[in-house]
C-alpha cells in the first residue's frame, strides 16, 4: 500500500517507500502523457521500467526503456519521461538525496504549463 498518492496532468505518482536520503515511486504515465522537462539540485534518481515503452530523455540523449530497461539520472541533468506508445509506461524511480521534496523541480519546458 503506497504512502500516499498523487495525480499528475501525465498519471500518476504513488510514494512506497521513503527514509533519511532515498524515496522509492511508482510512476503511472497514460498514454500520451509526459513529464515536463526538468532536473533536480538536492537529489539523482534512477528509473527502471516495469510495463509498457517508455521514452527517455537525460540531457541530450533521447532512448526507449521496455520492461526491465533502466536509467541513471545523475544530479542536475535535465530528463523527461513520456508515454507515446499504446498502454500505461509504469516505473519505478529510486532518489537519493539530501532533499527529496515535489518542489525540488526545475521545468525547463511543461506541456501543462506547470510553473
């Protein structure tokens, strides 16, 4: 059972796990969605893929994740996750950091006009 829960514009976040220096999600992204463009200053994170193809982007490397697929996302690199594929693009993200709090987010480009 998740911590907590959020919904997104792009799915869904659902914490299941967190302590001093790390949180464990699960992300739900549908079809069609995507995560803004972004990078993080407290925290890395790595994204393994458990359902569905997943479109990666970590700086100016563009990649597809299938299941089992993972990615490192080292600190300050601008990424983004998107869905353009049929079904929901479920992973699980693992962040370590010294702040791991939803307003350590830098948005360098937002489909949803999120600031």
């Amino acid at each position: 059972m998740p911590i907590y829960s959020e919904q997104r514009p792009w799915g869904s976040f659902h914490v299941l796990d967190e302590a001093k220096g790390y949180k464990v999600k699960r992300i739900v992204v549908k079809e069609g969605g995507r995560l803004s463009l972004q990078s993080h200053k407290h925290r890395a994170e790595h994204w393994t893929v458990v359902e569905g193809t997943a479109t990666i982007t970590v700086d100016d490397k563009v990649m597809l994740k299938t299941r089992g697929g993972a990615v490192d996302i080292s600190l300050g690199a601008k990424h983004r996750l998107e869905n353009l594929h049929q079904g929901d693009v479920i992973l699980i993200e693992v962040q370590f950091g010294d702040y791991l709090g939803e307003d350590d987010i830098i948005r360098y480009d937002d489909a949803y006009a999120r600031i």
